[in-house]
C-alpha cells in the first residue's frame, strides 16, 4: 500500500496542515485585503488558461509530426510555471517555498581575505565572525540557517526566504568620512517591493543598535548588481550589507562583532515581521 493512499485518517489531518503553512506564509508577508483571494483564484484560473491555450498552441498538425512533441509539451508547461512564479512573488509564495529558511554569504570565503589592514587583520575574519553571530542568534529564533561561501555552488537557483551577503569595507584611510555601512538589496521588477522594505529595515534597525552611520549615498553599483543576486531563485529575496569600514570603524567591528550581529539579525526580524520603521534615506547608486 502506498504511502500516498488517502486513509480516512490522513483526510481529517490534511486541513490542520494546510492551516498552519498558511498561518506561516502570512506570517512573513504583508496582510492580504479580503479580495485577495478572489484575485490569487483568479490568477490560478488564468494559469491554468494560459496553459491550454499553449497547449491548444503547439497542437498544430505540423506538431503532430514532430518526434519532439513531448519535448514541447514539457517546455510548455515549464514556461507557463515559471510565469505562474512570478505572479506569486507579488503576494504568497508557493506552497513549499522554505519560509522559514535564511542564507546568509560570509563575504569572500572560499575565495579570497577581502579588504587587509597593515596589521594582518583581513575582511574575511571579520565577516566570518560576524556571521557566525548571525547565524547562532536567527537559528535560536527557529529559522534554519545556512553559510554559505561567497561563490558558493548552492547559491544557482537558491531558494530561501531571505538572502543576505555579509561584507566589510576597505581598511585603507581615505578620508574622516569613510566610515558607516551600506546597505543594498537585489534590484528586481518582482521583488521590488521587498526589496525597498528590507532595505529601510536593514538600514533603521542596524544604525540604532550599533550607532554607525548609513553610507546609502555611497552604495556601489558593485552592491547593486552583486554577483549572487543573478544566481538565486527569482522568488528570494536578497540583500548585501558593507557592516562598516575596517579602517575608521575598525574598534566596533573587531571588538563588538555581537552588537553587528544585533544589528543585523534586528533588521532581518523587522523585515520578516512586516515591522514599521522611521522614515530612511533612499539609496541611490552612482552609475
Ligand atoms: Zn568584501
């Protein structure tokens, strides 16, 4: 007997699941108006439309001759999902999405040290620390968490509910300026929205926990089009944060790497809880 066969026991259980995935996806999203639901019928039905009719599409006699057809059939319907997708990252995510999981890149690791001070300390130490912090504090408020390294072979279609890439600035002394952190999140037409979101919390909640200043008018096109951001799924969200420079901010970062990792996790925490957050500067990036 199969493991999938509906017993009348496995009937009465389904719902309460069902239940509880939805309670955790409105969890992490915004709440939904109550016409909400008529509209993602509607897409379903509408996806399901546009199905047939690539179906109906591709059943041209000309087809029938094909010896690919099935080939067609397949990427067909592959296409039509992955449309489906992008009208879901507007609003829920798909029913499996790991909601409750969280990556976080320890800037450079498995590839290089990253900015070096005169003293030997390397960016790579820093972040690794950092992250480590971030790590331990997320997993002990339930998420699952994952390091993963800068160029990380997990990170080609990576689905999370968050992405975040932990960097640290250069160690060499420009200016008394050169000091504070940047914030920048993935630039997408389908996650615009989380995006602009995660950004505000990010950069409100870190700059009250750790005191330093928000760079934003710095931000780096280097930031902006982050290598990871191309590689992940389209329906994760993502974001890389320049913790402070090692030069000026040298003290904080070495010396307090757990109120960094405050400052993090607290911006994280404000964007998955849909909190509100104080009026933040734009970021704007220099072409
Ligand atoms: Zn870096």
């Amino acid at each position: 007997m199969s493991m999938r066969e509906e017993t009348p026991d496995n009937k009465e259980k389904r719902p309460v699941m069902e239940t509880v995935t939805e309670e955790k996806v409105k969890k992490e999203r915004k709440p939904m108006p109550p016409q909400s639901l008529t509209w993602q019928t509607l897409r379903v039905i509408l996806a399901g439309a546009a199905i047939l009719a690539t179906l109906f599409t591709i059943w041209t006699p000309a087809s029938l001759f094909s010896s690919s057809l099935q080939e067609r059939l397949a990427e067909a319907l592959a296409q039509s999902s992955a449309a489906d997708q992008t009208q879901m990252a507007a609003g829920l995510l798909p029913e499996g999405f790991p909601v409750d999981k969280i990556g976080i890149v320890v800037g450079h690791r498995g590839n290089d040290s990253g900015a070096v001070c005169a003293s030997g300390l390397t960016e790579l130490e820093v972040n690794s620390t950092i992250a480590s912090f971030v790590q331990k504090k997320l997993t002990d408020l339930g998420y699952e968490v994952e390091l993963l390294d800068e160029f990380d072979p997990r990170l080609v279609g990576y689905q999370a509910v968050l992405l975040l890439s932990i960097h640290g600035d250069s160690c060499e002394y420009y200016s008394d300026s050169a000091t504070g952190f940047k914030i920048a999140a993935a630039l997408s037409e389908t996650k615009a929205d989380n995006a602009t979101r995660l950004v505000a919390c990010m950069a409100d909640r870190y700059q009250i926990i750790t005191g330093l200043q928000y760079n934003y008018h710095t931000v780096t096109v280097d930031m902006t089009s982050y290598h990871a951001f191309t590689e992940i799924d389209p329906l994760t969200t993502a974001a890389i944060i320049e913790t402070g420079f090692l030069n000026l901010d040298q003290e904080i970062l070495t010396k307090k790497p757990e109120l960094i990792a405050d400052g993090i996790v607290a911006g994280i925490q404000c964007y998955l809880n849909n909190e509100g957050v104080s009026s933040t500067p734009t970021p704007t990036s220099e072409p």
